[in-house]
C-alpha cells in the first residue's frame, strides 16, 4: 500500500497560538521527504496534526483519494498514516513482543516474525518489558510498531534524537531498507546527514509554514543557502 | 502462634472471604480508574443492585444453585449495560477533572440508592445461600458455612481469570497499553472510546456479580453501597492503581482488618481500614504493587 500525501493550507495551534500557517506540501508515493527547521517552527505539531492528536483549524490533508483532517486518530491510523513518536511512547509495563503484537492487524506483508529478522535485537528482547529497553532499542521498538500496522504513510519524528552514533547507524540501515517497500515517508529530523542520506526531497520549515522544497541533492548544492534557511551561523 | 491461627482460624477465613468480595468491586474500580481515568463512585450502587437482583430472584423462587446461578447471570447483564451507560455518561467530562466525574456518579449513586430503597425498603433484606451450599463444613474441627467456601473459590477463580486476561491475552496488552498512553494506542488504529465503553461495562458487571455473591453473607440493605464504595476505594489505594494482582493483595489486606482485625481489637475497629491504608500510603504511595506509573 502506498500512497500521496498532499497537505493544502493546514493551520493548527494550541489554543489562541497559532502554530501552523498555512502548510502546503506533499509527498509522493513510495517517496522519503525530509523535513528540517530549528526549533519551534512547528514540525512537531505538524506530526501531531496529520495523525490527529491536534485538530486543524482550517486546511486540507489527502490521503489517496481520501480527506483525513479533522478525522479521529484511530481512523486516520486506519486510513494508512502511522506514527514513530518523538520520544519514541513505547508502552512501559508490555513486554516487547506485547508492544507488538497489539499493533498487528492481521499484516501479511508486516508480521512479528519479520520484524525479528530485520531486527534481532527485538526478537533477543521480546520478553523484556518497553522500559527496559535502550534508547536505541527503543526506538527500533517504535519503528517496528508502526511498520506492523502496514502503513501507507510512515511519520518519523526524530528518530535518532538521543542515540548514540552508532545506534544512529543502525536506525539509518533499518531506514534504508524500507525503501523497496513503496511506503511514503515524512521524516522529522534535526541530523542533517540522517536526513539527507535517506530522503529523496528536503523541505524546511519556518514559523509554521514551508519556505523551501527541493530535492535532496539540489538543497545540498547551495550550502549557503542551507545554513541560512536553517539559521546554521 | 498456632493456638492463635486455631482459635481465629474462622475469622481469618470469614476475612478472606469478605476480601474476595472487596475483590470483586475493587477490580472494576482499579480498571476504570487506571485505563480510563474515571472515578466512579457509583460502583457500591453496581454492587448493591447485584444483591437485590440477588433477593427479587430469591423471593421469587427456591433457592436452589439454578436460580442463584441466574440471578448472577441477570446481575453481569444489567451491571454491562448499567457500566456502558456510565461510560457513556462520563465522557463529556473525561477532561474536566476528577472532581467534576466523582459529583456526576455520586449523584447517580445517589439516584439509585433511593430507588433501590423506594422498591425493596429500608429494612435489610436476607438472602439465604443456595440449596447445596447452605450447610456447613468441618475447617480444622470447627464448623464452618460452605458457601463462604464457595465465595472463596469462586473469588481465588476470578482473580485468576481477570489476572490471566490482563498479563496474558492481547486485549489484557491493550488495557495495559491504554493506561500507560491511550493516545499512541489511538494511533495504532484502536477505537479507545470502545475500549474504555467495555472496561467501565466488565468493571461493572465484576460489581453486580459481587454484589449477588455476597448477598447470602451481606445481605441487602440502604447504605451497603456506601459501604463497599469506601472499602473499595481503600483497597484500590493499597493494592495499586490498575493492577489485578494489587487489588487482589489489597482486598485480602482489607478482608483481614475488617474482621480478624475488628475481632482482635474491637475498640478501634473504626480506625484499622483507614490505619492501614494511611501505613501503606506512609510506606508505599503508588500501593503495595503499584508501579506508580499512574499517579
């Protein structure tokens, strides 16, 4: 399953604060987009919007054929968008497999066994409770819990904040093993080499709204223009 | 020690059954509480309807081990509907606080309690156990009455199978998941409003099934709901919000100061359920299993 992703004009916010401006983007099928900014532009609630735990206030999200903002979170979950959270939300008192196994919907392409094999650091673990765990097991954790719901749409929400180097690695191995799968992704991310060495399109945020969109190669072409979007000094 | 195990041995196994009843009413609140963070204190009233469904099919017929069996039966019917009516009732309020939620249910609890006792009365209501249970045993040489047997047995099975749900099946995983993070589990695709609907009506139904279990040692009467509310709370807050096993512990706890406690040192039969719970509160705020995770 895989699907286009078109966002027009999304505004939200947290009570009379208005986070989000007015953000358009897209993301194609089977397309890994980039999302960068500092801090506080809105990427986050931008995740929190399109899987629904905050309601938009005005604006369109496509799914496919299909309108999903203002949708309830578990319908929008159905309608193919699944989350990496930041800071991962891997349910405590449940063993790893329990993790799991609540996200299986009957999958055949997503099953427990595969995850284990793509990662068998879970399948050493599955009997260890969530709060147990690494981060960085963690957050594999996180990723395999929402590739098990056979999403069309993955959102990654930093996925290597907090991990060490070398478990980033491995993170960014799971990542690019995806790629055969057809699965769009909008991937939050603060490591610039994380982002750019799995994303086909960068997009940066500012103050709620899109100010760049390009592919990945021709953002990395014009340094300069990068770090000043970026405010990088 | 042994002659005082011998000479309080019926106490401490009247307090195990009374425990196991405090059990039955306590899980349902421990639930409904951890996942869906409601405090419902018209759970006595849940309890209470059991027992009078428990004296209407009673009255109305002998009280052989089928009929007792269906006032069970009618009791877990009613007390689902009764809890999916409540949890409907207390989603509006769902992010209005704790005080807002105990006011609504107290009134409901209210509600009930003078409709319980404009059709059954004021004067306590007896029901007598049924027919193959209603004799009495020999327990290490004394005279013991089965059915308070049967009350345990039926207890010990029930914590059991609640336990065996919750730690072992998938949708246990998901109750679990759900007090730890309702809104990631919204994100995997599960509707947590019909989740929460099904807890608050199984919480519900445990009551009302208690509430018919122990009529035969309880009986029914104005006030019993108030009772049990109290004593479940109690046991909730030494037990450990949302555990089974902790409400189980909790209510064994509270079974034995109710009575071996109050047999031991009647002069401060008032202070001892309440003593206790300050002690465990002192000693271990998230509970005796608690993991604190819900405070």
């Amino acid at each position: 399953m895989s699907a286009d992703l078109v966002v027009t004009n999304l505004r939200a916010g947290y009570g009379v604060s208005t986070v989000l401006d007015g953000v358009n983007l897209t993301v194609g099928a089977g397309e890994v987009v980039g999302l960068l900014g500092r801090n506080g532009v809105g990427k986050t609630t931008l995740m929190s919007t399109l899987m629904g735990w905050l309601s938009p206030s005005a604006g369109s999200v496509r799914l496919g054929d299909r309108e999903i903002a203002g949708l309830p979170t578990h319908q929008i979950a159905r309608a193919g968008v699944a989350i990496v959270p930041q800071g991962r939300r891997v349910f405590a008192p449940l063993t790893v497999e329990n993790n799991l196994r609540i996200a299986h919907k009957g999958s055949q392409r997503w099953t427990i066994e595969r995850i284990f094999e793509i990662m068998p650091r879970l399948a050493e673990r599955r009997r260890n409770r969530g709060d147990q765990l690494s981060g960085g097991e963690q957050q594999m954790l996180a990723i395999a819990r929402a590739l098990l719901l056979d999403p069309a749409l993955l959102l990654l929400d930093e996925p290597s904040d907090g991990l060490a180097p070398s478990v980033v690695t491995q993170v960014m191995e799971i990542l690019a093993s995806l790629r055969g799968e057809g699965l769009s992704v909008l991937l939050v991310e603060q490591d610039l080499h994380v982002a750019f060495s799995v994303a086909d399109r960068i997009l940066v945020m500012q103050k709620g709204r899109i100010v760049h969109d390009s592919t990945t190669e021709e953002f990395r072409s014009d340094g300069e223009r990068g770090r000043r979007l970026l405010g990088i000094a | 020690m042994f002659g005082f195990f011998s000479s309080n041995l019926i106490t401490v196994v009247d307090g195990i059954a009374f425990g196991v009843l405090l059990f039955t009413i306590a899980l349902g609140l421990s639930l409904v509480f951890g996942v869906m963070d409601v405090l419902s204190l018209a759970h006595g009233s849940l309890y209470l309807i059991g027992s009078y469904i428990a004296v209407s099919v009673s009255t109305a017929f002998t009280p052989t081990l089928g009929f007792f069996v269906l006032a069970l039966v009618l009791a877990v019917a009613l007390g689902s509907l009764a809890g999916a009516g409540l949890s409907f009732l207390t989603r509006p309020l769902a992010s209005r606080g704790h005080l807002d939620q105990a006011l609504l249910t107290l009134g409901v609890a209210f509600v009930v309690g003078d409709l319980l006792a404009q059709q059954y009365g004021r004067e306590v209501r007896t029901v007598a156990p049924p027919s193959p249970f209603d004799g009495s045993v020999s327990v290490f040489g004394s005279t013991y009455p089965t059915y308070r047997l049967v009350i345990i047995a039926v207890g010990l099975a029930l914590a059991i199978a609640a336990y065996l749900v919750i730690e072992r099946t998938k949708m246990g995983a998901l109750v679990q998941a759900t007090v730890a993070d309702a809104q990631m589990v919204r994100a995997l695709g599960v509707n947590t409003g019909r989740l929460m609907t099904g807890v608050f009506a199984v919480g519900a139904a445990l009551a009302a099934f208690g509430g018919v279990l122990g009529a035969p040692i309880l009986n029914a009467a104005p006030g019993l709901d108030n009772r049990v509310l109290i004593l479940g709370l109690v046991v909730v807050v030494i037990g450990g919000l949302g555990s089974v096993a902790g409400a189980f512990v909790g209510a064994l706890v509270i079974g034995q100061v109710q009575t071996l406690g109050v047999s031991l040192a009647p002069s401060y039969a008032a202070f001892l359920t309440f003593g206790a719970m300050a002690l465990v509160l002192l000693l271990r705020p998230a509970g005796i299993l608690g993991k604190g995770r819900l405070a």
